[in-house]
C-alpha cells in the first residue's frame, strides 16, 4: 500500500485555527508520552472526506520515540464538535497508533508516507463498510509482498493492542487507542487457524512493526 497523493507532509501547526477540543486531546495525550515534542512530523490531507476527498483521516502525527517512530491518526473520532451517536465514545470511538522501528529503513520519509497510506486504508475500510476495529485482533490483508515501501519486508498484516496512550475522556466522549502491530503471512494464517493466539503472538514479537523482523512461525 503506499500513500495517496493527496496527503502531503507538513507539521502539527499547519492547520487552521478553528475550536477541535477532539484534536487537541489526542495531541495532549501524546504530548504527555513525549515531553517536547510539541511540532511533530504531521501529514494532512488536503481535501477533507466530507468534501468529497479520498482520505477519511484529517492527519496522522508522527513522534519520535527513539528506537521508533510512533504514529497517531485525527480522524475516527470527533475532532471538532459532537457528531456521533453514542453519547459515551467520540465517533467510531477509536484512533490508529503504530510504532516502526527505525532499525533497517533505509529511506525514512518513504517509510513513514507508506504507513499513513495504510493507515488511510485502514480507516477507509470503518468509513466505507462500518467495520470496527478493537485490541486483540487480527488484520489479514491477503497480501504476499512486504508492506514496506520496496515490498521486501515479511510482514503482511498486523495484529492489534491497547496503546499505552490507554483511552481517553475528551469533550466529545472517550477514545481507544488501538495499536496495530505488523505481522507476517505464516504468523496471520497460524492465527487463523487457532494455533496461536493474537496475545500470545505479541508477547512474543513485542509491540513494534520491525521490517526487519522474521517470522517466528
């Protein structure tokens, strides 16, 4: 997958200065994981959805968390005011999360563009089709290249678990931060075939997308 041409790569504070209180607690809570870090990498669209743009997520931040780069997505939740139904969760009631290790990518930039694009077709799937997404789970793409840029990579798919971002309580209800961790094809059929268990598969792998990584099946 790699990113629509439509994202372009910018910072945090290049968007328009209108009330988000959604927005600016998902970036409070990364802030406080990352002291600092108040400009982070950021890619936007250009186009919003709701305008008849390709990419359901309004941005996706970029942190770094030394050893990886920690991705967050704007866009599932209510950023600006209430718009969802369920009077306890904003919107779909969840934001992406995703850690790539820094170790092994030989063009960041390509890198980190290639995740947002995913992370958009992610989102497209709950925007277009309703499907929702919680910790615990598996994503079988299908796939058989490498999702990284060059399509060398073993991973294919991810698993799913809780970000230590937790939930939130923001105005427009609360927030899961759902983390997808990159996993290979052999790994993803070994799940489905109930011979191992999406926890026990991160317990073993730990919680980052490393493109380096062989599988353990």
């Amino acid at each position: 997958m790699t990113e629509n041409e439509t994202m372009e790569r910018g910072t945090g504070t290049e968007r328009e200065e209108i009330a988000a209180p959604g927005w600016d607690a998902i970036t409070a809570a990364f802030d406080a994981l990352y002291p600092g870090q108040t400009d982070p990498l950021h890619f936007g669209c250009l186009i919003p959805w709701r305008l008849g743009g390709p990419d359901p997520l309004q941005g996706i931040s970029v942190y770094d968390a030394g050893d990886c780069f920690h991705f967050v997505t704007y866009g599932l939740t209510d950023l600006y005011e209430k718009e969802g139904n369920d009077p306890n969760y904003s919107g779909f009631g969840y934001e992406f999360t995703l850690k790539l290790r820094k170790a092994g990518l030989e063009d960041e930039m390509a890198e980190q563009r290639g995740i947002a694009g995913i992370l958009q077709s992610l989102a497209r799937l709950t925007f277009e089709k309703g499907e929702q997404f919680y910790p615990n789970e598996y994503i079988y793409t299908g796939q058989e290249t490498g999702m990284d840029a060059r399509g060398i990579s073993r991973l294919t798919g991810f698993i799913t678990a809780e970000d230590e971002a937790g939930t939130i309580d923001t105005p427009n209800g609360k927030v899961d931060f759902i983390k997808l961790i990159g996993v290979t094809d052999a790994e993803l059929k070994a799940i489905m075939a109930k011979t191992l268990r999406v926890q026990e598969l991160a317990g073993k792998i730990g919680d980052l997308t490393d493109y380096t990584r062989e599988s353990i099946v």
